[in-house]
C-alpha cells in the first residue's frame, strides 16, 4: 500500500472502529456548482432507478458500485460485506437524503466518506456523514481548504472555516489504497479544478471517477480563487485515459455517467479553449476583448448547455490563466 499523509492512518484504522467519525463542517450552498444536461448516458450504463423519498437517482455500475446523481456532485458508492465507502457527500440540504440512499445499499457496517475537492456541492453533506457514522479523507490540500475557509471568487462567496472536530482525519498526498468489496486507488493530483482534487479507480469494477476535473457535456467551473489549472485539467484526463477501455465507466463530478470517449472530448475543449484564450492573453486582450473575440465559439453548441454560456466559461479561463502565471496564492 502506497499512503503518504497529513497524520498516519494505516488499513486496520480504516476498515475498523469507524464509530465516531469527523469530517469538515457544512457548507451552506446557494446554488450548485455545475448543472447536468444533454449528454447521452454510454450504452454499457443500464438504467437509472430513483432511491426511496424520490430526487435521487441510483444506478448500478459494477457489482457493489453505484453511482448517484441529484444530491449536487455525483456521489460514487462502493460497499463491500464488511466496509462501505461513499465518494463526495452533495449539498447540505440534500444531506440526510443522499445518507440515507447510501444506507439503503450499504447498511450496518463500517463507512467511509471521502472527498475529490472542497466545494460545497461535494462536502457540504460532510456533517450528516460525521453524523451517521462515516469518517472523512481528502487530499492534504482539501483538508487544509475545509479547516481554513476561503472565498470561491467566481461567485463571490466566502465559507467558513470547519470545526477542527468534524475536519478530515488525514490529507493524502500521492496515492491511498483502500478496499471496500474490491480495491481502491485514490490519487492526489496536481492543481486542475482545484487545488486539492482527489480521483480514484476501482479497477475491478472498471470504474474511474472524477470529481469536478471532468464535467460531462457542459462547461466547468473552474476554481482559479482555488489554485486551478486548465492544463492540469488536461492532465488529469491524460493520465485517467491511459487507464480506460472502451467499456470503462468515468464518474463525472457534473452530468451523466460516462465513457473514455467522452471524456476525450472534454479533454479535447478544454485544451483549445485554453490555448485560444491564453493566445489573446499573450496578444494583450483584456477580458472583455477576450469575451468579444469568443474563443468558444466552435464548441458552444456542444458544451454550452448547462450552467455556463461561452461568455461565461471564457472569463472562467481567462482568470483561471491569469491566476495561474501570477502564481495566485493558497487560500
């Protein structure tokens, strides 16, 4: 097992004694960070079905894996006989519903929460987690993310430092192995969407997920308040193609479940996008001059379908490539 962290956590700690969990504080939301619309789900993925109390919809990726939508990110669930472990915990205020779906596949055993990034549509359910029972890792960077606070510049919102109690109990940096009825590979990566986003791969099952480095079918937000990068987006979605196949299942942070070739065509647009956009940089362009040019325009009807419009997601890398050549500081 390959495990570097912020404080020493071994598998005997991870599997057992999961009583007492703590995770960081709620994060109120006013609105999520990414809409999912218009992508065709891949073939491979059978049909969703809706969790009991209705506005989730679970649906079955490999034996003991689940995907659900609806509670603000893609929540990813895989659950063995003796340990569950859940991938992101949605909104505050989808919470206990979201919980409650996780219980229902996984009930009466040790649980895990873990977190791809710090945003409020992916940790904002860490309290109700902490609250049933699961204890939380993230990256080092989230973690010191969820306990410091910042300020999402985008939107124009600060949140709040966590409460030391319910923080994640370690950071990962480099590689985690876990095993929840099959392995699981969770990979720190270098700034993409984030600072501090977390991937991992169920290889058994097939399965990568993304977090927010891949929204499927619509533009992103990119954090550039929280160390992002375009490039490291490209990245992020090199190295997760170097491990699918034509039947791999990709777990998007934003839109329906996925395949290799869709995330190809998302690595693709963020990659011209980027360069297009950094070419008027170079030229002297301000933002709006860059709005005006409209770098996006050859992908808009594709990817303009969600939250962002091309203007929108040009000043999003815009900032993000400003931010990121003046070294924008740790928040």
């Amino acid at each position: 097992m390959r495990t570097t962290a912020s404080s020493v956590i071994t598998r005997r700690q991870l599997i057992g004694g999961l009583a007492g969990a703590s995770v960081a504080a709620a994060l109120a939301p006013s609105v999520a960070l990414g809409r999912a619309s218009g992508s065709a789900r891949p073939a491979q993925a059978p049909p969703p079905r809706r969790a009991p109390g209705g506005g989730l919809e679970v649906t079955e990726l490999a034996p003991g894996v689940h995907m659900i939508a609806g509670a603000g990110g893609n929540t990813t669930v895989r659950f063995g006989p003796d340990h569950v472990v859940a991938v992101d915990s949605g909104l505050p205020d989808r919470a206990e519903m979201l919980l409650s779906a996780v219980r229902a596949l996984a009930p009466d055993r040790p649980a895990t929460l873990i977190n791809t990034h710090w945003h409020f549509d992916h940790a904002g359910g860490n309290k109700a987690f902490a609250e049933g029972g699961f204890r939380v890792l993230a990256s080092a960077k989230c973690r010191q993310r969820l306990a410091g606070g910042g300020r999402i510049d985008f939107y124009q919102r600060d949140i709040p430092p966590g409460e030391p109690r319910v923080l994640p109990i370690a950071g990962v940096v480099g590689q985690l192995e876990l095993d929840a009825g099959g392995p699981i590979t969770c990979t720190a990566q270098a700034p993409a969407h984030t600072d501090g986003d977390l991937t991992l791969h169920l290889r058994d099952a097939d399965v990568i997920v993304m977090g927010d480095t891949f929204f499927n079918g619509i533009y992103p937000f990119i954090d550039y308040s929280s160390g992002a990068s375009l490039p490291g987006i490209v990245a992020v979605a090199d190295a997760a193609l170097a491990q699918a196949g034509a039947g791999t299942k990709i777990v998007p942070g934003h839109g329906p479940l996925a395949d290799a070739e869709a995330l190809r065509r998302y690595r693709d647009m963020i990659r011209d996008v980027h360069d297009r956009v950094a070419a008027l940089i170079d030229s002297g362009a301000s933002e709006d001059q860059a709005v005006a040019a409209k770098p996006t325009a050859a992908h808009d009807q594709a990817w303009a379908r969600g939250f962002f419009q091309g203007e929108q997601f040009t000043r999003i890398a815009y900032r993000t490539i400003q931010a990121e050549r003046r070294g924008a500081p740790a928040r």
